[in-house]
C-alpha cells in the first residue's frame, strides 16, 4: 500500500500547492466581463422553445463543454455486471447494507468498482442519494462491517495495514450523515473514486481510461479525470436500476468539491439522475470563470492537470475566449431541480460567482414555465432562496456539513412530492 499512500500525500500536497498560487479576493478589481447567453444558438437566433432548446441548443452546449473543457464520456459498456458480495442489517436494525462490485467488462478479473448502499429497512422503491467519497466507503462510516477501499489514507507506515483501515473507519462520517438520511427514508449509494482512477496526474494509468480503453474504443486522452468519476456515476446507476428495493427513477446526484465539478458533468451527460446537487464546486464547477475570483482555469491546471482535457488549458489565462461559461453547464441540468451551495469562508471557490452561476442558469428553466432564483443579489448565510434552481451560503468552510444535508433533504422532499 505504499504507492496509495504516495497517492494521497502527493494529492494532498498538489491541494496546498494550489491554494498558495496568487488569487484575487477584491471584487473591485474583478475584470469587466459578458457571460455568453445560453439561449443564443450559433447562428445568432434566440432560442424560445422547449423544443428548439432540447433538440438543437441543449447539444450544441453540451458539445462545446465537451471538446473544450472535460471531454468525451463514453457509454454503457458491453459485458457490464453486478456482484452482491455482502449484505446484512445495519445501523441498529433501522437499514439494509448491501455491498456491491460493479464489474465494467466479463469475467470476475475485470475493472471494477466497490459500491456501498445503505437502505431505510422494510421500505421499497426508495429514492437513492448517489456520490463518490474520497478516502474510501469504510470512512463514511464505523460500520465494522464495509469492506475496506482497495486506496486507503496511511499516516504512519509502521503500523500495519488492518491498523490503518481500523483507525480510519468512520473518519469521513461527518459529510455522510446516513442515520439521517436513512431517518428520511432514502437510501445511500457511494463509491471510492479512486476505484475509477486514482487522482494524480498519472492516475489514469491504472483507471478505466487505460483499463477500459479497448472496451469502450476511446483512447486515453479524449476524456479526463473528471470525465472517468462521471462516468463511473452513471455506472452506480445502472446498478440500482437493476435493485428491486430501489426507485432508479428517483436518483439524487450529489458531490463535494472537485466530486461536485463530477457531479455537474454527469448530470449534464446521464439525465437519469433527476435532482442534481452541487456543494461547494468552485472553479471548473458552479463557480463563473469570468469573474477571476478564487481558483481560476490557470490554477486548476497548474495543480490538477489530469482533471480536465488538454484544450482547456488553451484558456489558462483567457477565460474571456471559452464560448462557454459555468451557468451554460448550469442550464443543462433543466428541467431537473438544481442545488448549488457554497460556504462563506470558502472565497476559493468564488461563493458569488456560484451564485450568480445559479442565477444565469434560469432563462433556460424558464422555457419549462419553471422558476429559478428569482433574488437579484446572494441571499444571508443560512437563507436558502430559489425553487427548481435552489442556493444557499452557509456560514463555516470548505466542507459538506449536516446543515448542507438537511437543506438537500428537505429540497428533495419538495420534489419527491411535487414529482
């Protein structure tokens, strides 16, 4: 396990690094811009219709975004199947844990992933929150019985590896809330991302962009880092289609961070996911990148650059040329409900430019006759505002917290009723 404990150091070394590169916190000295208009189709005709948007602008954005920015995302592949390699009872009685492999070709020596899914007990067709984590299922919770992720986080190499699993299990806890969730009456399915692809820069080496590269006919370098953790979202969802106990058609899609730049792709790409949820995604996220607030395009590339495809580094300094903006990614999201949240002392992902990423995105929800934020400025902290495009700031740092989740739930019941 040493090379994975390499991984992590170097990972958490390249997130300092980043962190420390020159950034603008001075809203007077942000430099004029025009965000490019969603509704505006190449030809120069404002797009009016559902129809018009849906069939023509809808792909076209989606194009640009992939050429420009993350890259391809490829299909389902062929020889995909699922393993239950252990269930039982779970959190004192009140929920079902279901472990499952996620194999991505034939055969039981295949690419695969490691699911682990939490469900309310003698509940059926339960809506599932969907997310990567980042340090392994074990961490999302002390329950002794999660097989350990095959990457785990060793402090110390002298102790041994069962040690190191012991002492991390349940250290992400906080950011998965599951009792209550589970006390909601949804269900938790989460993966390692690391078993998509390792995140550093020669990670896509040992990922599904070289493992899978023959399978899917797609060569390593057409997609990203980003555009493996979304794909591997999509493949969580193929699963629970197949999972009697689950309501696939309810899927809510979550992610934290460079998880929610993950999260946005996908539901750009898999419109299976009917609620999308952004948490702090900052830059190559929620966040504008015009604004040259926080983390820019530069910084993301400088630190990170298997995240997203080579051409995107063309804009390194000139987000002014991208033909797309973040609202644009935003707008893709329609008609679905949309959560975008950030923190107030997270000014590195530009809380304001992820607000006024929400906000841009309405014109195109309301070709729906569906509203979004209505609010002309960023609403208090602890003050959610808007209806199919939710926001809020709330108060504390860069994280995914309990009162986040609360707001996600209840945003969810909303829409579970209204559906």
């Amino acid at each position: 396990m040493k090379n994975s404990f390499f991984v992590f150091l170097l990972a958490g070394h390249l997130i300092s690094f980043a962190q420390n590169l020159p950034a603008n916190y001075d809203e007077s000295k942000l430099p004029p811009y025009t965000l490019p208009n969603p509704l505006l189709s190449p030809q120069g005709k404002t797009v009016t219709t559902v129809k018009e948007w849906e069939q023509q602008q809808r792909p076209y954005i989606l194009k640009l975004f992939t050429e420009q920015v993350y890259g391809k995302i490829p299909g389902k592949p062929s020889g995909l199947h699922f393993k239950i390699t252990e269930s039982g009872s779970a959190l004192n009685g009140k929920a079902v844990r279901k472990q499952v492999t996620i194999y991505f070709s034939e055969g039981a020596d295949a690419p695969h992933m490691n699911l682990l899914l939490y469900l309310p007990r003698g509940r059926k067709q339960i809506p599932v929150f969907v997310g990567l984590n980042f340090n392994g299922n074990h961490t999302v919770n002390e329950d002794a019985a999660i097989i350990p992720s095959r990457y785990f986080k060793k402090k110390d190499e002298q102790i041994s590896d069962s040690e190191a699993i012991k002492s991390s299990r349940g250290t992400s806890a906080s950011r998965w809330p599951i009792d209550e969730i589970i006390n909601r009456g949804y269900g938790v399915a989460t993966a390692h991302y690391y078993d998509l692809e390792p995140d550093h820069k020669d990670g896509w080496k040992e990922g599904v962009r070289t493992s899978m590269k023959e399978n899917l006919h797609i060569a390593s370098n057409e997609w990203s880092a980003i555009g493996a953790w979304s794909w591997g979202l999509s493949r969580i969802q193929d699963y629970l289609e197949t999972d009697k106990d689950v309501d696939a058609t309810q899927s809510v899609l979550i992610g934290h961070s460079r998880l929610g730049k993950t999260a946005l792709w996908a539901g750009a790409n898999d419109r299976r996911f009917k609620i999308v949820i952004s948490n702090n995604s900052g830059e190559g996220g929620a966040a504008l990148s015009r604004r040259i607030f926080g983390e820019t395009i530069r910084n993301l590339n400088t630190s990170f650059p298997h995240w997203f495809i080579e051409r995107y580094k063309s804009y390194n300094d000139h987000p002014e040329k991208l033909p797309v903006d973040q609202h644009m990614l935003l707008s893709l999201m329609a008609p679905r409900p949309l959560y975008v949240a950030s923190a107030e002392e997270d000014k590195w992902a530009d809380p304001k430019g992820e607000f006024l990423s929400a906000k841009n995105a309405g014109p195109v929800y309301a070709l729906y006759h569906l509203k979004g934020i209505t609010s002309e400025t960023m609403p208090s902290v602890n003050q959610p505002t808007g209806e199919m495009i939710r926001y809020h700031i709330r108060t504390g740092k860069h994280d995914v917290t309990l009162y986040d989740w609360q707001q996600y739930l209840n945003f969810t019941d909303h829409h579970q009723r209204n559906h």
